[in-house]
C-alpha cells in the first residue's frame, strides 16, 4: 500500500483508514500529517502530529490508524464513524 506517499498534499476534508495498522512513516511525504491512533473499536487513544520523513512505533492497544490533514478536529475518547456512500 502506497499511502499518502508522492501527494502534494492531504485536504482539509479528506483522511486516509489505514485498516490492522499499528505503526507509520512519513519518509517520501512533503507535508505533515495528524495520525489519530484507534483501538479495535474505532475509538481514538491518541493523537500524533507526524512532520515529514519520521517514523511512529507501535503503540499498545492501537489497531487502527488514521492519518488526516493538519488542523482536524479530533481528540482521544472520539469514535470514528464509517458511513456507506450507498
């Protein structure tokens, strides 16, 4: 999986689920991210800023890792919710 990788840069309204992932990097990014790390429940324990070409360990109880844009609104104790477009 590619990832976020050669993008010039992540939307403001856009993130990226990264399913079963307990860890990420950010080496060949040109912009920093926000990694909200999930448990099994979808619900956020922690909240990372992550600059270009750094490496985040994996975290105990993290099963989940979504990466969005600088500026999002999200806290640990929020639940990710996933919504069908159909």
């Amino acid at each position: 999986m590619r990832g976020l990788r050669g993008h010039p840069t992540l939307p403001a309204d856009a993130a990226l689920l990264l399913d079963g992932t307990r860890s990420i990097h950010t080496f060949g990014m040109r912009f920093a991210i926000v990694a909200a790390l999930l448990d099994r429940d979808l619900v956020v324990r922690r909240v990372r800023s992550i600059p270009p070409g750094r490496l985040l360990l994996p975290r105990h109880g993290i099963r989940h890792v979504l990466e969005c844009a600088e500026g999002i609104n999200v806290r640990p104790g929020d639940r990710l919710r996933i919504v069908s477009d159909g």
